[in-house]
C-alpha cells in the first residue's frame, strides 16, 4: 500500500496519525457512511444533470419557446381559448424542467452536506450509534427528496387528498424534514460539544492534512469560490434588475401586439425574450456552478488522506477536476456567443469533474476496503 | 479549536438549518400559489390579448411582474443562505491554515458571518420594502462577503508559499 501523506503535526507519531484516521473512518462509522454517500449523491446528482443538459434542457426551452409563440399568435388571432391551452403547456413544460433542476441541485447540495458533516464528526458530543443513526436518516431524506421531486411531474395531484400539493411533493418534503432532522441533530452535539466544561481536545488530522493534491484543490477552490462571487455580484449590479424589467417590458409588447393585431411586434418580442431567458440562465448556471465546483474542491481537499491512489495519480485527478470545474462555467457563459460548440466544451467540462470524482471515491473505496481488511498500516 | 473556527462552523450550520427550515417553509405553504399565481397571470394576460382588452392584459401583467419578483427573490433567499452556510462551513475547516493572528481570524470570521446572514436578508426584506434600504444592506452584505473571501485567499496563499512541500521529490 502507498504511503498515507505526512501531517503538518510534526510532534505526531506517524502511526498515530494513521491510527486517528482510521479510528474515525473504521467500518460501521458516521464519517464513512457520510463521506461515501456524500460522494455518491454528488456523482449521481452530475450524472444526472449532465444528462439533463444534455438531452432534456434545450429541447425542454424550444417547447417552451414554442408554446409561448403560439399562444401570441392565438392571442393576435383573438382565440382566447387556444392561448389558454398553450398556457397549460407551458406550465407543463416548465414543472417538468424545474423539478429536474430542483433533483440535480437538491441532491448534489445534500451530497456536499453529508461531506461536511462528516468533517465534523468528530467534534459531536455523540454517542457513535447515535451518529451513525442520524447520518442514515440524512441520507435516506437526501435520496427521498431529489428522488420524489423528480416523480412530482409523472404523479401529479393523483389521488392526493389536496388541493394543489401531490403525494410525490409530500413524500419529497417528508425527506427534507428527515433531512433537517438529522442536521438539528448534528448540531445539538456540536453545541453540546462546545458547551461542555469537560470536553476533551479533538484531534483529527483531516483538515490538517497538506498533501499536494489536497494544496492544489484547497487554492483553486478558494478562487473558483471568489471568482464565482464576483461573477454574482457583477451580474447583480448590471443584469439583474434591468433583465427584470426588460422581461416584463417584452412580454407587455407582446401581448400589447398582439391585441393590436401588430404582427411584426410579436415577432420581434418573442424574439427578444427567447433572447432574454438564454442569457439569464447562461449567467445563473454559470454563477451556481462555479461556486458548487469551488466548495466541492475545497471538501475533496480533505479528504485526500482517504484516497488510496499513488500521490502522482492523486495530482492529476486534483487538476482534472479542477480544469473541469473552470471549464463548465466559462463555457456555459460563452453559449450566447459561441453557440453549440461552446455548449459541447462546457458538458465536457462536466464530464471531467465527474471522472475525477469517480476516480477519488474508487481511491476512497479502495481505502476502505485495505482498513476493512486489516491492512491500512 | 479556535473562537473563529467554532464560530464559523457552528454558524454554518445553524445558516444551513435556518435556510433548509426556510426553504421547507417556503415550499409547503408558498411556493405552489407562487407559481399559479405567476402562470395565471401571464395566461390572463394574454387572454385579454386575444380579446382585444388592453386594460385586463395591463393589469394581469402587472401582477405577473409582481408575483415574479416575489418568487425569485424568495428562491434567492432560500439558496443563497445555504450556499454560504456551505462556504462557511468549509472555510471554517480550513481556517486553522490562514496565517493570521487569532484576533485577525476572528474579526474575519464574524465579519464573513455576518455578510452571509445579511446578504440574502437584504434581498428578502426587498419583498416588502422597495426603497433603497434592503438593496443597502444587500450591496453591505455581499461586499463583506467579497472582502472577507478575498482576505481569506490571501491568508491561504501567504500560507502555503510559507508551506514546504511535504513529499519532496528525491534528486537524480
């Protein structure tokens, strides 16, 4: 087995360290359980959306374009009824992208939630049976949520004893209460932990940990962060309000065209906000992910110590997630330019970090399995 | 572990507990009237279009661009205050690496604290208030935010060009 890299606590027992490690991770842990299914909600929260992005998204935003131009052009005939009906589409079309959305983010977010926790495990005033009970109930809400979010538009309101809430929106809410649950527990130990006169210093080497890779990921996560900051607060001070009020000025011109029977209004409106809604995604994916990827970077950081992969491997996983995670959103922000091709670089970009991670939770699997079997020393 | 690691973990995860309970909140008894609400009224809107009634598609739009600017400000809220929880949290982890003093890292942490509870307040407190306050204190709560990462990374940085390189590699 390789080396585990060297602690910055020089005054540590190299065996020590290891055994403080392995003591935290061992096998019916809350830090492990966390950190697997941490990464693995992630994993299946990019594979998803990457798949998202790349068969429903585009195709999803012409439905829906289409629908609005029809329902105009029902409006500038005078067939109120018809502008009704793709209205209903609509609706339709929207639901169905905004509860894909909601399933990537949701579970990706719970996933970098679980790693968290994990980090802080440690420092819980908890019993380890408690722990472990509270990190399963956090990851069956974090799979129920994403997973019953996603069912809401095929379910719909049947059989719900509601008027406008369905059973797939009870069930994804029943998980984010298991969810929050689990959280207000982890923190009730936390408290109790900082609060307690007796309580003893923690040592774990984890966040202490300054291998080259976990260095790499530390540095260039901190900047995605604040580079993913700057992007927000440029797009807030320029765009934001003013693509705000260009929404509501083209769809008054549409509808103003179209009861004044002004074809080339129409036209032009919908044109102008097929325009506008391309470049309010563009920047809001652009801004999400690159602070996601940045605070992903900076958690995987610690947790080199638990990826069982040769340092140089270790490195270069470190860099193609981190090229990957610059790449998807410059490339995102460059759709409205570049067109296609653009939007090509950018699910590569994905793919990239979503290779690199795979290829830290098999190192972190692989480590699992040696410390299972006795042979992490 | 020290005041401004305690400090930004512990507040961290109660931002993320108060986001998630306000998200649950939001969704359960907000969200799905928002959005009829929003849907209706760009349907009304049009069909007042089609009817030739400029004044009912006016009005109908009106509650659209009103019901919208609800609504995306309260999704702003709910996922910008777990956001920062996040980046709270994680930076808390890393903070024992800034090289600064202990009073230096403190003020930082409650500093970049105090932005990411009053960045997205601002942006709620827009929902009823229009005037310039809210968007002051929105401004406030995202330039610290900016300042404090911004020291931070520098922080990181002095750190670890001050680093040896743990693993040094072996001369040929």
């Amino acid at each position: 087995m390789k080396p585990m890299p060297s602690s910055r606590n020089r005054s540590a027992r190299p065996s020590d360290v290891l055994a403080g490690r392995n003591e935290t991770f061992a096998a019916p842990s809350a830090r492990r359980l966390l950190i697997l299914g941490g990464i693995g909600l992630i994993l299946v929260g990019m594979i998803f959306g990457d798949i998202f992005a790349v068969f429903v998204l585009h195709q999803n935003a012409s439905r829906v374009g289409a629908s609005l131009a029809a329902a105009s052009h029902a409006a500038f005939a005078g067939d109120h009824a018809a502008v009704a009906n793709y209205f209903q589409d609509v609706a339709g079309f929207l639901e169905n992208r905004g509860t894909k959305v909601d399933t990537h983010a949701h579970m990706i977010a719970f996933g970098y939630l679980a790693l968290m926790l994990s980090l802080l495990a440690p420092w819980m005033s908890l019993s380890a049976r408690t722990k472990r009970r509270l990190a399963w109930l956090f990851l069956c809400g974090a799979g129920l949520l994403p997973l019953c979010v996603f069912l809401i538009h095929y379910v719909g309101l049947a059989y719900s004893p509601l008027k406008s809430i369905g059973w797939a929106s009870i069930f994804a809410d029943l998980g984010g209460l298991f969810v929050i649950i689990a959280l207000a527990g982890y923190l009730y130990g936390l408290v109790k932990h900082f609060f307690s006169r007796e309580r003893a210093a923690v040592q774990d080497q984890l966040p202490a940990d300054s291998s080259v890779a976990g260095r790499l990921l530390l540095a260039g996560g901190v900047f995605l962060v604040m580079l993913g900051f700057l992007h927000g607060s440029y797009y807030a001070a320029v765009d934001l309000y003013r693509h705000e009020a260009l929404d509501y000025s083209i769809l008054s011109q549409v509808s103003l065209g179209a009861a004044e029977r002004n074809a080339t209004a129409v036209d032009s409106g919908l044109a102008a906000y097929g325009q506008l809604q391309g470049e309010k995604a563009v920047n809001i994916a652009a801004h999400a992910h690159i602070i996601e990827f940045g605070v992903l970077s900076i958690l995987l950081a610690f947790f080199q110590p638990y990826v069982d992969l040769h340092e140089i491997w270790q490195r270069r996983w470190a860099l193609v997630f981190l090229l990957g995670s610059l790449l998807l959103p410059v490339c995102v922000l460059l759709e409205l330019k570049f067109g296609l091709i653009a939007g090509g670089l950018a699910d590569i970009g994905g793919l990239l970090v979503i290779v690199a991670l795979l290829a830290m939770w098999i190192g972190i699997l692989r480590h699992a399995d040696r410390l299972d079997a006795g042979d992490a020393t | 572990m020290s005041g401004a690691r305690r400090l930004l973990l512990a507040g961290g995860i109660a931002l993320a507990l108060w986001g998630m309970s306000y998200g649950l909140w939001y969704a359960v008894f907000a969200e799905h009237q928002a959005l009829e609400e929003i849907g209706a009224s760009l349907s009304t809107a049009f069909s007042g279009a089609a009817q030739r009634d400029v004044a009912q598609s006016a009005i109908a739009l009106l509650r659209y661009r009103e019901s919208k600017y609800v609504y995306d400000r309260q999704v702003d809220v709910h996922s910008h205050w777990i956001g920062l929880a996040m980046v709270l949290i994680v930076l808390g982890l890393s903070f024992d690496k800034l090289s600064f003093s202990e009073k230096t890292k403190l003020w930082l942490a409650v500093a970049f604290l105090a932005g990411a509870c009053l960045f997205p307040l601002g942006v709620l407190f827009q929902v009823h208030d229009r005037g310039p306050l809210p968007r002051i204190l929105a401004i406030s709560g995202s330039a610290l935010e900016i300042a404090s990462l911004g020291v931070i990374a520098l922080g990181l940085a002095r750190r670890q060009s001050s680093t040896p390189d743990p693993h040094p590699q072996p001369e040929a």
